[in-house]
C-alpha cells in the first residue's frame, strides 16, 4: 500500500470521528456513507467484523451495513426526503438518517429517557454503544440480539 493511499484512508478513518459525534447527539451525517458512526466503517459488507469492542457494537454494525448493502443492491429503496414524496426512489448509497433500531433481545428496550424527557428507546444509526447498551448483554444466553428497524416514509394524501 503507497504512501498516498494510507493518507487517504487515514483521512476518511478520521472523517468517522464527526459522524460518531453527529450520531451521537442527533443523526449521523448523510455524506460520510463509509462510515457507521461509532460503530466502525460501513465496508466491508461481508458481515465480518474482525475488531469489536463488544456484541451489541459489533451487532449494531452487522444492522447498518446490512441496510447499506440492501440499498447497494436496489432492495431497498429511500422513502423519505423531498425526492421521495408519494413514491420511493432506488438509492444506492443508504441514507442514515431515514432508519432507527430498537433492540428487542436479550433485553428490551421497550422505555426509557435521556433525564431531559425525551424518549431514547429508538437509536439512529452509528450512535454510540457505550451509554444505551449497557447492561444489554450477559454471558452465554444474552450473546444473540434482534432488532426491530425503524425506517422514515414520506406519505401524500392523495
């Protein structure tokens, strides 16, 4: 690998670190697709993830980059914006900011509040593991997870 390509790819590694942020606080940023937030990178899709800080970030990320390959592959189409009213539209680098997901199992996430109120049992995708998902996990049993997928539709009355 040249010296340039390493600087490139050290840049868009950099890049993940204001969409970590941008999921942490809100929803991740549209333009940086490569990136899952702080979760890690979006590619590759081949559902290996080789460094994993635990299972609910490593299955977080399996989440992401499965929707991102159903749009890659035109499975899955984008449903919201202004270009998606009354009809969706083949896009094949994912939106982030049209999904959430909730985490059915091994523990629920059924309620719950950020202290100012506003419900947090929704999470876009990228954001940080390390303040929703504790206590989420337990040994042997609690090592499978499922999500429910929340994905943003714009509708017309026609």
């Amino acid at each position: 690998m040249g010296s340039r390509s390493r600087c490139l790819r050290a840049m868009a590694i950099g890049a993940c670190s204001a969409d970590c942020v941008a999921a942490s606080v809100g929803f991740g940023i549209r333009e940086l697709f490569w990136c899952s937030g702080c979760n890690g990178p979006t590619y590759p899709m081949n559902g290996n993830v080789p460094v994993h800080i635990g299972g609910i970030q490593a299955s977080s990320l399996l989440n992401h980059r499965i929707l991102a390959k159903m749009h890659r592959l035109f499975i899955s189409w984008q449903q919201h914006g202004p270009s998606a009213v009354c009809s969706g539209h083949p896009a094949p680098l994912m939106d982030k900011r049209g999904y959430k997901t909730q985490m059915l199992y091994p523990i629920p996430m059924t309620s719950g509040t950020d202290g100012s109120g506003a419900n947090r049992c929704c999470q876009p995708l990228g954001r940080t593991t390390q303040i929703w998902g504790i206590g989420r996990e337990y040994p042997i049993k609690g090592e499978d997870f499922t999500y429910q997928v929340f994905r943003k539709r714009n509708c017309c009355i026609s």
